[in-house]
C-alpha cells in the first residue's frame, strides 16, 4: 500500500525468460507452458512440487502496475550509471548504450526479469 506520491520499485521475474532457468525448480521453458499444465510438467521433469507459484508475464505486471500508479517506467534493466562501484553487467551497459537500448526496447519481454519504478 502506497500512500499518494509514494514510490515504489519492483524487481519481477519474467514468466517468459528465454535466458534463464525458472528460479523455484531450475527448469526452463515453465513459463511457455499454459498453466493449466504447469504443475504437471514440472512434477514430470523435476519431481518437484510447482504448488503455489504464478510467474507473470511482462505484460501481466505491467498491467497491476499501470492501473494502480500515477506514472511509471517499466524497462528490462534499470541501473544508476553514476554510482561509484558498478557491477561487470554495469559497467558494459554504460559503456555501451546501446545494448541496453536493445534490450529493453527489442528483448525486454524476454529477459529473465524486469524493474518497474512506479508513483502513486
């Protein structure tokens, strides 16, 4: 619950993540499959349990954060190029802008997750 004004930053998984494994079993693809036959799926190839778990999509997150916020920005990678210490990932993207212009214009609905930074 956000009081008006307030602020709000989101890190999402991406139920439709091409490049990364699903984070709760450590199997990829998950998302592709329709839910309904999720648990199954995951039973079938991990033997684990998928009880309880509901990635969303990018589309889906953006749509609870854009009716509930005044403004927001939704991008596949969100970083502050200006502080001291940035991470290897970091520092490519701010030395090359447009690989980070790819991926959250071209590639965003498929990176394994997206930063929203919502206002009330």
């Amino acid at each position: 619950v956000l009081k008006s004004g307030g602020v709000l930053f989101l890190n999402s998984p991406n139920r439709y993540s091409l490049f990364a494994l699903e984070d709760h079993v450590q199997l990829w693809g998950v998302g592709f499959v329709p839910r309904r036959f999720q648990k199954a799926y995951v039973s079938f190839r991990s033997g684990r349990s998928y009880e309880g778990v509901r990635l969303l999509s990018y589309q889906e997150v953006k749509g609870l954060v854009g009716t509930n916020a005044r403004r927001f920005v939704s991008e596949g990678i969100m970083f502050n190029p200006h502080k001291t210490v940035l991470s290897l990932k970091e520092r490519l993207l701010k030395q090359y802008p447009v690989l980070l212009f790819f991926l959250n214009r071209i590639l965003k609905i498929f990176l394994p997750g997206f930063h929203f930074l919502a206002q009330k």
